[in-house]
C-alpha cells in the first residue's frame, strides 16, 4: 500500500545489503542508502550506514538485490531526491532498466510506492 508524503517526510529508511548503482563515476557502486525524509542523506557500506540511520530508523534487508535510480538518467548520492527502485535480479541481466515484475521497492521522493514483499515493515 503506498504511504502519504506525511509519513514519508518523517521517516528515516536504511537499506542495507544491497548492489547500490549510485550513477558516480568516481564510486559507482555501493552497499547501501540511508534516506530520510525526500531526500539521501548517505551511501556508503553496510555498516557506516546501519550506525548512521538510528534506532527509530526502518532498515531493510535489501539480500543482495539491486538498488537502481528510478531515472535511469538519475544519480542515488547524498542529497539528491530519494527516488529509487530495489530490484531481484542477477548482477549480469543485461541494462540498468528494469522489468516492473522485477521490482520489489519503489520510492519516488522519499514516498514508498510498491512493497511487493513488504520490506519495509
């Protein structure tokens, strides 16, 4: 069910263990993505971001899976808007845009619009 811009803009939201593509070129890829409100507030690993995010935070599994910019054109790097994708698929599936089955999270500014597997409960 997607949650109100209310909720969204209160919520900090980590996801850990992930195949972050952050769309820069000097660190491409990252473990994780600290969001909160509309915005990124950090990439980095697992555990820098976990530290950061705070006890009262959603964090989220995110198993392995990949985390893409919405836009494919976009960037996922602090202070950019949170919209971006979590996807099941393997590393080597070809480009960057993914197929809607493939999609498990969806945040468009910071709001969640799919939980496919309910991650973020």
């Amino acid at each position: 069910m997607p949650e109100t811009e209310q909720v969204a803009a209160e919520r900090t939201l980590a996801i850990v263990n992930a195949r972050v593509w952050t769309g820069d070129e000097r660190r491409p890829w990252a473990d994780a993505v600290l969001v909160r409100g509309v915005r990124v507030v950090g990439v980095g690993s697992s555990a820098e971001i976990r530290k950061r995010a705070g006890s009262a935070s959603t964090i989220v599994d995110a198993r392995a899976m990949m985390v893409l910019p919405s836009d494919p054109e976009g960037r996922i790097i602090a202070g950019f808007p949170a919209s971006l994708i979590v996807v099941e698929r393997a590393m080597n599936a070809g480009p960057l845009t993914p197929r809607t089955e493939e999609i498990v999270l969806a945040l468009e500014d910071g709001v969640v619009t799919i939980d496919r597997d309910a991650l973020t409960r």
